[in-house]
C-alpha cells in the first residue's frame, strides 16, 4: 500500500512541468532583454549617443533569451536543470 503511494507522489503532471518551464523561460526573458537594454544604454551614452547601440543591445538579450527558451523547451532538461 506505501508502496503505491509513493508512486503516485513521485508522478509529476505534465502541466506543472509546462508551468516550470513557461515561467523559466519568461523571467529569462525579461532578464536578458531588460540587461542588454542596460547595456545598450550603456554603449549608447560611451559612444556618441547613437541610438544603434540600444536596439543592438536589445536584440542581443531577445536574441539570447529566445535561444535558451527553445533550448528548455526542445530538450529534457535545456542549458540548466528545471526542477518541476
């Protein structure tokens, strides 16, 4: 009877996996994509305020945070452990 039990606790539904991984993927997002916007400010005010080098940096922290993203969704565990 414990036996069974455990079993039952151990299974993970797949929903709270999903959970995981969307809410993962979106905190990264918004993370790298508010940094690389930082530093395209950054670059931005150094460089002769040239407004190039804030869509740069913008599109340098989409850009990574949308290829970690798919990394977490397309494989088991992606670039780093997602614990559901």
């Amino acid at each position: 009877m414990s036996d069974q039990q455990s079993k039952q606790e151990q299974i993970i539904p797949s929903q709270s996996i999903l959970d995981s991984r969307w809410d993962a993927v979106i905190a990264n997002g918004i993370t790298k994509t508010t940094l690389g916007l930082v530093g395209g400010i950054a670059a931005s005010v150094l460089f002769k305020r040239r407004p190039a080098f804030v869509f740069l940096g913008t599109g340098i922290g989409f850009g990574m945070a949308f290829a970690e993203g798919n990394a977490i969704f397309k494989s088991k565990a992606g670039i780093r452990s997602i614990n559901a």
